[in-house]
C-alpha cells in the first residue's frame, strides 16, 4: 500500500510497546486532512486526532483508544454548512497468528453469537495507528447531517394520498349523457 492510498500512517512496533504499556497521541496535519476530507467528500476537516494506550497481550497487543475530529459537511434538509463533533470508540486486539487464533483445538473456524470479535492480524510485528485512526474516522462520519432543529417537510405531505385505484375507479363512471 502507497502512501497515496493511505494518507495518514503512524506505525508503533510490538517491540517498542514496554511491559507496562505505551499512550500514542496522534494529530493529522492540514495536508492529511485535506486528502481525508476529499476521501469522505467533506466540506471541511479543521480537526482530526487520536488517543491511543496500547498493551501487550500475549504474543500480541490491545489497542484501546478514541478518534475524535470537527468535520465540516452541509446539512442535507437546509444545505446550510454545518460542523459536527465526531467521537469515536476504538478497541482491538491484534495477534500475529489469527489463523490459530480463530479456531478450536482441530483449528475449525467457529463463530457464534457468542464468540468475541476475532482479533486484527498483527503483520510484521507493527500496528498502523494512523490506518485505525481513519477507518474509525471514515466509518463515523454522518452520512445524512442534519442541522439541528432542521426538518424535511415534503409539499405534497399536506395532501392526501391518491388511491392506487383511482384510474380504475374514473374508467368505471358512465359516460357524459348516459345515465
């Protein structure tokens, strides 16, 4: 993958996560933000960051954390522009074999309802907190903002409705003259 496909990296190795954890703070620069926000066809991107604390876990590591930014769309009742606070939670746990992970003991593959989410593959030993940070990003933008208070008012909601049999019924009345 380029770096035209993913315009935000910020790569932490398994190695350099210490025993007692490590916090990443990470903030996108305006260059990052503004291929991000012609990626999710945004208005605006003045703010986009992420929080991260990161734990070994096992041969692996849990990553707990938020991804919070200011984006910039037009409300889709009034076309005003319109700022929206973004928030979003993020907790995985990435292992470097998920093939014998996701498995029983025979490494059958089952899920049920039951079963947890099944952990993020850890490549190479490193975890992309820039990749997390925009998938969480991208997934909680609103595709349908509104303004608050706005509220689509269709004109022909003050009329009743036609009767789907309102053809038949015309074709139905004797003609002019005859009764």
């Amino acid at each position: 993958m380029t770096d035209r496909d993913q315009p935000w990296t910020e790569r932490v190795a398994l190695a350099d996560v210490p025993e007692e954890g490590l916090h990443v703070a990470i903030e996108a620069n305006a260059e990052v933000r503004a291929a991000l926000a012609r990626v999710a066809n945004l208005r605006d991107l003045p703010r986009l960051d992420a929080s991260f604390d990161l734990r070994r876990k096992g041969l692996g590591l849990h990553v707990v954390g938020e991804v919070n930014a200011v984006v910039g769309q037009n409300c889709v009742v009034t076309l005003e522009p319109i700022d929206k606070n973004l928030n979003e939670v993020v907790d995985l746990v990435f292992t470097p074999d998920t093939a014998a992970t996701l498995g029983d003991e025979d490494r059958e593959a089952s899920f049920g309802i039951a079963d947890a989410e099944p952990p993020e593959p850890l490549v190479g030993g490193i975890v992309d907190l820039g990749a997390i940070a925009t998938e969480y990003f991208l997934l909680g933008i609103d595709p349908y903002p509104r303004k608050e208070g706005a509220v689509f008012e269709s004109e022909r909601a003050s009329e009743p409705p036609e009767s789907p049999f309102a053809a038949l019924a015309a074709l139905q009345k004797p003609p002019l003259g005859r009764k």
